[in-house]
C-alpha cells in the first residue's frame, strides 16, 4: 500500500495542476483509498516553490473535490437505501476498496450517535471521512446541513495539511522541494498509518461502549435523522 501511494504521488508531482487536485480529492472523499496526506502537501510544496500554483486555491480547489466526492456517495447511499448498500458492501469489489459490511456499521453507528459532529469531524479521520458521507446519505440527513458540515470539516483538513506543507518548503528553502517532499513522505507515511489505525481502534471502542443506539448489518431499518 506505501510503495502504491509512493509510486502515485511521484507521477502526481510531476503532474501537478488544480485539474489532479480536484479529481484526486473526489476520488478521495468516495471509495478509492487514497489519502488527502498525500495529495495536498505536493502542491503546497510546488505552490510554495514559486510555481504557477497558489496555496490559497489549492485548498479551495482540494475542499471543492472533497465536497463532490462526498456527495457523490451522500446521494448514491440515499438512492440506493441500505439493503442495497449493505449488500455492495459485501462484494469482493468493496472488500478491493477496503469497504466492508463492518465498516458501513460502524460509519452508521457513530454516525447515528454523533451526528452533525460526526460529519464534521469524520473528515478529519483518514479510512472514515468517505464513509461517514454513506451513513448520512442513509440517514437521510438534511443535504444543506450536510454539505455546511462536510465543508467545514474538509475546509478545515485542507487548510491544516497545505498551511504545514507550505510553512515546511518556507523553512527549509524552496530549492530542496523535493528533499522536503522526501523527508515527508518517509518520516510521515507510516506515521500518518499508525494515526489511522489508533483512530480506527478509539472508534470501534467508542462504538462498543456505546450500545445503545447500535444497528446491525441485517437490520433494514434507517437510523434516525441527527
């Protein structure tokens, strides 16, 4: 999966524009495995280094693709319902994406229980953020609502990740671009890994403890509206 990522992000530098910037952050933010850490920093770094880039509309363009990949799956997870998506959930071409029955629970339950907050702060969780938009498209949850919350938490991330990646070409130089973009991807990648995988844990334990309101792959019902 780090040699995968590598390999993308190489010819992703090489091919830097807002057109692969939005794109990627769509593909991003519905099924595709592939994290927004390593997609915004390179055009920080490039928007940094003097190029045609401006950071200002690289996290603009990078909320904008955030936002249209998270509807996409909003309104296909409400046209579908839940048996259905429960059931591509279970096929072999989701388990290739790394979404799993389990995973669409575990989205709904903390969604169900969280609300407004969890598709605020889902965005801020790598291996979540595209799944808690399927739970609030199955939940049915109000689309303006849903797409200030979605903003705001992909509005936030984007500014997080160009702001720092911008700051680090300031710091070290703008002609060590690509020895920045080095250090960070060796010293980060597995660290941004590890992140994911704490997180993930603190959500199934959150969702254990929290039985209350928990919905199971075989119930057809919808959870209730946040």
């Amino acid at each position: 999966m780090i040699e995968f990522i590598r390999s993308l992000t190489d010819w992703y530098f090489n091919n830097l524009n807002y057109v692969t910037i939005f794109l990627l952050m769509v593909l991003e933010s519905t099924f595709l495995p592939l994290p927004s850490e390593f997609i915004l920093p390179p055009a920080a770094f490039k928007a940094a280094a003097g190029s045609d880039l401006n950071i200002v509309l690289v996290i603009l363009v990078g909320t904008m693709g955030s936002m249209v990949g998270a509807s996409i799956n909003y309104f296909l997870a409400a046209g579908l319902g839940r048996p259905a998506v429960h059931a591509l959930s279970r096929t072999r071409l989701a388990h290739m994406l790394f979404v799993h029955e389990r995973s669409v629970v575990h989205a709904e339950n903390f969604f169900n229980r969280y609300g407004r907050s969890a598709t605020f702060f889902g965005r801020l969780i790598p291996a979540v953020r595209h799944l808690l938009s399927i739970a609030a498209g199955l939940a049915r949850m109000p689309l303006g609502r849903f797409w200030l919350y979605t903003a705001l938490g992909a509005g936030l991330w984007a500014a997080v990740l160009g702001s720092l990646s911008y700051s680090l070409v300031l710091i070290y130089g703008t002609k060590n671009v690509q020895d920045v973009f080095d250090r960070y991807f060796k010293e980060i990648s597995w660290g941004l890994v590890a992140l994911g995988l704490v997180l993930v844990a603190v959500l199934v334990w959150r969702l254990w403890k929290g039985k209350q309101n928990v919905i199971t792959p075989s119930d057809g019902s919808a959870p209730p509206n946040p």
